[in-house]
C-alpha cells in the first residue's frame, strides 16, 4: 500500500510543483523499507535519543547492568554508535552498521538469554554542533523500530527534540515509542525512593505532565503519553526499574511485525495527510475552470474568423473547384478515345479564360499553397490571433505559464509554429479531399469501358462508314440490284472528300460536344462533393476543414485539458486509496 501511495505523492509532485513531503527526503530520518520488511526479524534496534547532557549513556549503563559507554558532561558527547547485542547477531548487526555508518561504530556483546534478539544503541546528539554526528543518528533513525525519547528536566521542552519527534513520528507509529524524563533526582524535594507512574507528586509530577501534554501536541495523540521518571544515576529508584522491565522483555516476532504495521501505517497516513494538504480535488475544479474560460476564449477569438472568413473561401473557391475538376476530367477523359485529343487542344483554351478572370493560374495550387494564398487575402494572421489569445488567457489565469512551460503560446515563435500546424493541418485534409473526390468520381472505370469505346469508336466507325453503307443496302431492294459499278460508286462516294469533311467537321462537333458533357458532369460531381464537406457533421471527419479547424483549437488548450484530467484522476486515486488505508487501519 506504502508503494502505492507513494507514487500517488511524485506524481502529485511533478504535476502541482509541491514541494516533497519530509517523509521521502532521502535523508529523513524514517524507517526505511528494510526496517520495515516483516521477511527479516532476527534481530531489533532499541535506541536512546536525546539531546546533549540528557543522560543518555549513563542511561545505557543504567539499563545494560555495566558500563559499556563512558559518560560526559563536556566535550563533543557520544560521536558513534555503541551497539549492545547479543554475541549470535554480532555479524548481522556488524553488517548493518558497517553498510550504513561504516567505521562510526562499536559493539559491546552480552550473553544474556533475554537480551537475544534486541539491540540497544546508545546514538550521538540529535542537538550536536557537528553535523557528521547528527547524520549518524539520522541513518540510524532508519533502522530504528523502537527510539527511546530521552529528555532531562533542563531540555525537556528543547525545540530540537521536538523537531526530530515530529520527524521521525512521520514515518513511524507513535505507539513504539518511549519517553522518559531524566534526573529527576535533581529536583528539590523529590524523594530518591519511591516509584511507578502516577505516584509522582509535586514538581516531578507537574514536569512529567508538562512533557507528556508537549509530546501529545507535538504528536496529534488523543491522550497524553506514559512518560517514565527516571534517574540513571538511580537505577532503583523512581520508575527505572519498570523502564528495564520493559526494554529487557524480549519482543517475540509477531509483536515486532506489529509494530513494523503500525509503522507502515503511519507512513501511509502521513502520506495521505500531504495529499489531503494539496487539495487535489480543488485543483482540478479549479482546471476545470480554466479549461472552459481558455475553450471559450479560443473559439471566440480564433475559431470565429477562421470557421466564418477562411474555411468556407477554402470551401467555396471556385478556382480551386475549377482547377480540381479540370485534374478530375484529365483523369476521365485519358479513358476515352479520341476524346482525350480534343481535351488536350481545347484545354489551353479553357485555362486562358480561366487565367484572365482568376487569381490563379491554371495547374492546381499545392493544397498548403492555397490555404496560405485564402489565408493572406481573408487578412486573417493564425500567428496573431493564437498569440493575443493566450497573452489574454495568461493575464487572467496566471496559472496557465505553469502549464505551458515548453509552448508559451503567447510568444512569437511558438505562435507561428501554431499556425504552421494549423496550414499543415488544413492542407493534408484538402489532399484528402482531392484523392477523394478523384476516387469517388473514378468510381466504375471498370464496366463502362463498353460504352466508351461505344460512344468513341463506334461513332468513328458509324457515321462515317457503316451507316451510309448501310443506307445504300436498304435503298436496294434486293442484292441482285448490287453491281460492281453501284459498289464502286458508293466507296468512291463514302471516301471522297466533301464527304470525309461533311463527316469530319460532324465528328469534331459529336466529340467536342461529348467532351463538354464531361466536362459539365465532372464539375457538377465536384459540386456536390464540395458541398457534402460544408458541414461539421459531415460523416468523415478527416475530409471536414471545419472540424479539423475545431481539432487544431482543441490542441491548442490540450495541456490544460490533460492537467486537469490529471488531477482528476489524482483526486480520485487519493480518495480510493484513503478508503483502503481506513479499511486497513
């Protein structure tokens, strides 16, 4: 579950810019996913913290029955770990040291039976001027299941041990901790003797209340802590002899798998209390906010001029019409005989019409060519209206430089690689468009070659030949009125040359006239194909410059839309996540 949260917080990191929680600084002194892994409990780490002159070694002596660290109440303090183990995890403690804080330790080993499986660390000063000591105590804290709080009568309330508890307690369960208030012995009045929470009176009471009610706001609890009166120079007094009591009970490894869930548990919650702290679920209403003002913005101030000036010119040019349609019918008549011939002399003529009224000459634009040409004269600058649009968006929603940090819209550059997709955009689909229409009206070449070769060849042969051949036979009643002379006079007749040019200049007028039909059913197609893409709810959308004018806008706010959806899906993951983290607890 940790894992899982986890990544929930970097990745709410690297949307929102938050600054990372303490509990996952690489040098946050919280128990790391070793300590916290229930496949290794051989052994467990007790250790004492505190500050300087709080008693702490004394306290180990105290607790160990020997001296196995010196004491001081000047100099640099406790400067290493001094581990109290058992001899059998001599090696596996010795590994773990030397891995963590190599040649900053040393370990005293005991045999003693109950003593087995715990390790007592005497840890330098978490006030310490050095800071090499401090780092010491703060990678330990890593590994560190039970930290004993150690406080003195003097520093009880020292702002550093109560920064460190803070930290540390967010990444570990405050039930596996210890307190213990020091030199009790010190105060006037208080009897050496006598021991057991609660019997305390007087000053030692009224300090052992005041420490456990700062531990209780330091830690969120909902009660007030046990806290131990202790004096290490007392070891039978007060209430050391119930602190041994309990520090030399051996734990069995299902109690310190508890502990390490308990822990875990702690992470967890901290790590939700962080999210909670980042209000995911307002951000992405506020996003959500965003989103529609930069929408609505943008259709209005870009998708206005281009959907009513641009793309119906776009739509509606008759010189692009013209010119596809003349590619069209080059394409049609190449399938014609004979017809192709009067289409290649009679086209220059068209194309000089077309040239003296048009703005274009005749060969088809490139389609960016004509986006770009429809572009300058309509006066419409794409570059222009992306970048005031979004310097206007940036002005009201500063938020919005946060999500455009490598396409700032409201630059020139960026701008004009705006428009420059928008061209690309607008001038892939009239490709489109123009493949597409010289398929649909390509549509069945196939199965009308029969009736081109018909209407070409076959008039070619027809009115020429066949049909006055034809019509002599018929005038003949009978083939025995045929003579060789009648024969002879009707080839000579049908080959002669005022017949060959009758027949000629009839042909010329049929095919010219075949050629025009084409010609007018050719262009008519394209007119009704021109006119199926007017509408943004035509049925392919790759072929509408419409909508993909309205995709082009909707690119231009997707880092908005992706962010929110984002922190959309953080808020709820964060919430599921809670749920489950209630559930577990």
């Amino acid at each position: 579950m940790t894992g899982a949260v986890e990544t929930l917080v970097r990745e709410t990191i690297e949307l929102t810019g938050a600054q990372q929680p303490a509990l996952l600084e690489d040098d946050a002194p919280v128990l790391s996913d070793d300590a916290l892994s229930v496949s290794d409990v051989s052994f467990y780490l007790v250790g004492l913290i505190g500050g300087k002159d709080v008693g702490k070694s004394a306290l180990v002596n105290a607790l160990a029955g020997r001296n196995i660290t010196a004491t001081s109440s000047y100099g640099p303090g406790t400067e290493s770990v001094i581990a109290y183990a058992h001899q059998s995890q001599l090696k596996a403690l010795q590994a773990l040291l030397e891995r963590e804080v190599p040649g900053q330790y040393r370990i005293v080993t005991h045999e003693l039976a109950s003593f087995r499986r715990q390790v007592l660390l005497d840890l330098p000063d978490i006030d310490s001027h050095f800071a090499a000591h401090l780092q010491v105590t703060r990678t330990m804290l890593r590994h560190m299941l039970f930290p004993v709080w150690l406080a003195s009568i003097e520093k009880y309330a020292d702002r550093h041990l109560q920064q460190m508890l803070a930290r540390v307690a967010a990444g570990n369960s405050p039930g596996n901790f210890v307190f213990c208030l020091n030199k009790v012995d010190q105060l006037s009045g208080v009897r050496v003797q006598g021991s057991g929470f609660g019997e305390a009176d007087g000053p030692a009471a009224e300090l052992r209340d005041d420490y456990a009610g700062r531990v209780q706001r330091t830690l969120d609890l909902d009660s007030p802590p046990r806290v131990y009166l202790i004096s290490a120079i007392s070891p039978q007094g007060f209430d050391l002899p119930a602190l041994r009591a309990l520090l030399s009970r051996e734990k069995s490894p299902e109690a310190v798998r508890q502990s390490q869930d308990m822990a875990t548990r702690r992470q967890e919650h901290s790590l939700m209390g962080w999210l909670d702290h980042q209000q995911l679920p307002q951000k992405a209403r506020r996003l959500h906010e965003i989103q529609e003002d930069a929408e609505e913005l943008a259709a209005q101030r870009i998708g206005q001029p281009l959907l009513d000036q641009v793309i119906p010119r776009l739509l509606d040019d008759p010189e692009a019409r013209a010119a596809l349609a003349e590619e069209v019918l080059t394409e049609r008549v190449a399938r014609w005989p004979v017809v192709r011939l009067v289409h290649t002399l009679l086209s220059p003529l068209f194309v000089l019409l077309r040239g003296a009224t048009a703005r274009n000459a005749a060969p088809l634009q490139s389609p960016e060519g004509m986006v770009a040409i429809v572009l300058r004269e309509s006066n419409c600058s794409v570059s222009e209206l992306v970048q005031t649009t979004f310097a206007q968006l940036r002005q009201s929603q500063p938020s919005l430089a946060d999500l455009y940090t490598h396409n700032k819209l409201w630059e020139q550059m960026p701008a004009d690689l705006a428009a420059s997709a928008l061209r690309r955009n607008l001038g892939a689909t009239l490709e489109r468009q123009r493949d597409a229409a010289r398929t649909e009206l390509n549509r069945g070449a196939g199965w009308g070659a029969p009736v081109r070769w018909l209407l070409t060849i076959g008039a070619v042969l027809w009115f020429p030949f066949i049909q006055p051949l034809l019509h002599a036979a018929l005038g003949r009643p009978t083939i025995a009125g045929w003579t060789w002379n009648l024969a002879a006079e009707l080839v000579v007749e049908v080959l002669g040359a005022n017949y060959l040019l009758r027949s000629a200049g009839f042909l010329v007028l049929y095919f010219v006239a075949l050629w025009l039909a084409l010609r007018w059913n050719t262009q008519r197609k394209v007119a009704r194909i021109f006119k199926g893409w007017r509408t943004a709810s035509s049925a392919d959308a790759s072929l509408n410059l419409a909508t993909r004018t309205l995709q082009w806008i909707d690119d231009l706010t997707l880092p908005i839309r992706a962010a929110r959806d984002r922190m959309a899906s953080l808020a709820a993951r964060a919430e599921e996540l809670r749920k489950a983290v209630g559930e577990a607890a």
